[in-house]
C-alpha cells in the first residue's frame, strides 16, 4: 500500500510573529510513502526536484538514511502507538525551494507524518501530528499551516501540547515572495539571535504581533503597515541577507504596500500589499539584488486556504 500527500509552502514569522505565526502559500511539495519489501537497511529515500535552480550541493546533502527529517517523523509517529517502522519507500518531488525560508523541510515532515498516518488507520489525531511536526521541526509556525492551510498562530503550552488556531486571511492581499538564488540554512540564521534580548524589543513585539492579529482580522491596512515590524530577528539577520534593508527601507512609504518582512528564517522576502503594482514590487526587488549580482525569482501569490491533502 502506498500513499501520497501534497503539502503546501509555508512562510513563517511574518515580521512580529517569530516562531508563532504563518501562511500556506500555493507551492507544494508531494511525499509518497510506500511499505516495500527492500533489500540493505529497509529504507529508501527518493528526491526529485522541479526546481531549475535547485543547488545540487544542497540537494545532494540531504540524508537519504534514517538521519532524513521524514524519516524520524516517521519513526516518531511509528513508536509513539508503540511500533517500528517497516521497510520504507520514501519520494519527495520537491517544488518549495530549498533553505530560502518558504517551509520546504516543514512540508515534507508533514507530508511523511500524514502519509504514515493514512498507512497505519489513522492513529494519530491533527493535534499529535502536529506535535511531532513541532518536535522534529523545532517550532510550529511553518508546521501548523502546512497542515491547516491558512493563516495560523501556533504556539507551545508547557507540557508541550501545541495551541493553534486558524485565522481568516484578507484575500484580497497579495503576497509577493522574492526568492534570491542563494541559500540560508535555519541553523545558521537561528545561531546569530542572541540568548536573551532588551526588554524595550520583547515589548515593542509583544505590541505589533497583537496589532497584527487585529489588523488582520479587521482588514485594516493602516493598522497592518503599523504592525508589521520586528525587533526581536529580523535585526540580528539582515547581516546574512545582502540586500534586505534596503528591500525594506524601498516599501517603507509606499501606499499600498502593507509591509516588507523575511520570510520565515530568510532570505526570500515577502511584500504584502493591496491594490498595488505588482511589476513595481519585482522591478523594485529585481534592481536592489542584480545589483549585488543576485539573482531573484518573484512570484505573487495568494494564500492557500487548503493546508496538507491526502492524494486518492
Ligand atoms: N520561526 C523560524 C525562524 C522559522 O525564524 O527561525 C524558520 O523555519
């Protein structure tokens, strides 16, 4: 028995909401897994990018063992109702671009987690999935709406149970990604936040990321361009993002455009805007990095209200 499921691109953190708040974007990534009878270690791990851009370095570095992220969720949700996994065929085809911050080792963790699921009756519940996502993801902001779809807060009680909720998202906003063609692994943009940060920062988040949660819910645009501002991550990584102040500082007095942020660890960025010239978000992107002589695929989207699918 083999199934397959397709996951979405997630984009974390949107400014003021680090660690605790994404979108589902309209990219997807699809996780086949099938019990197999096969020969040496019993697990296969197969990988097959439609990316034209994809890094071969990167791609190659991925763990085809059972180090691979799918197959410790896997191993997870196997042992957590008290079983090992049998032998396994694992496929990813890969659309979500790899370490540009858009969710892609999110997707397929969730993808191994809801195949596995399917193939063992469905043991698990959203809220256990979840929670093993979390784990082998180490937060729930890009998890959580790859699962949902949607605009999601996450976050974690103390004995580790995941709180989330789904929100409604303005549709009518238009997400811009923009993709430069280098990489930026989580790790590295995690190691340069420091261990603990002024109370003004923590105070001045705590403050935008409830805006935030209005200005959404309200549809207010002023509100949001207000609120879509961070002190406590995306400061300390814009030395690892060539290119990412001025992005910034370029949208800062646009009318239209609700707001510039990382997208999750970076380095894409992501514009959010409403009525506005999408060609002068791209040239205006475009200009700043070929520059530096990076190159950038743009790409506007809307976001996907539909979170991970078991394929029939
Ligand atoms: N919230 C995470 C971060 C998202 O910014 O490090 C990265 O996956």
């Amino acid at each position: 028995m083999k199934v397959s499921v397709k996951v979405p691109a997630t984009t974390a953190n949107l400014g003021p909401g680090f660690d605790c708040l994404g979108l589902a974007l309209p990219i997807y990534n699809t996780i086949t897994i099938e019990e197999t009878v096969l020969p040496g270690t019993g697990i296969e791990i197969n990988l097959m990018s439609e990316e034209e851009a994809i890094d071969e370095m990167v791609f190659d570095n991925i763990p085809r063992d059972e180090n691979n992220i799918v197959y410790k969720a896997v191993e997870m949700l196997y042992n957590s109702i008290g079983q090992e996994p049998s032998e396994l065929r694992i496929n990813i085809q890969s659309q979500i671009p790899i370490t540009r911050g858009l969710g892609s080792s999110s997707a397929v963790i969730v993808g191994g987690l809801l195949a596995a699921n399917k193939l063992l009756g469905s043991p698990a519940d959203e809220t256990a999935l979840l929670s093993i996502a979390t784990e082998v993801e180490g937060h729930p902001d890009n998890v959580a709406p790859a699962i949902l779809g949607g605009f999601v807060l996450a976050s974690q009680d103390i004995d580790g149970t995941i709180v989330y909720r789904k929100l409604p998202w303005p549709q009518e906003w238009d997400i811009t990604v923009c993709i430069p063609d280098f990489e930026l692994s989580t790790n590295i943009a995690r190691s340069v936040l420091p261990e603990n940060v002024p109370m003004q920062d923590a105070i001045f988040n705590a403050k935008h990321l409830a805006m935030l949660v209005e200005a959404v819910h309200t549809k207010d645009e002023k509100l949001m361009k207000f609120a879509l501002h961070d002190r406590l991550h995306q400061p300390y990584r814009e030395k690892l993002v060539p290119g990412m102040k001025e992005i910034m500082e370029a949208f800062k007095h646009e009318d239209g455009v609700l707001g510039c942020v990382l997208s999750g660890a970076g380095p894409t960025m992501l514009v959010i805007s409403h009525k506005y010239d999408l060609d002068k978000i791209k040239s205006t992107v475009k200009d700043i990095w070929e520059a530096q002589s990076i190159k950038v695929d743009v790409r506007t989207l809307k976001v996907e209200e539909q979170g991970a699918v078991i394929l029939e």
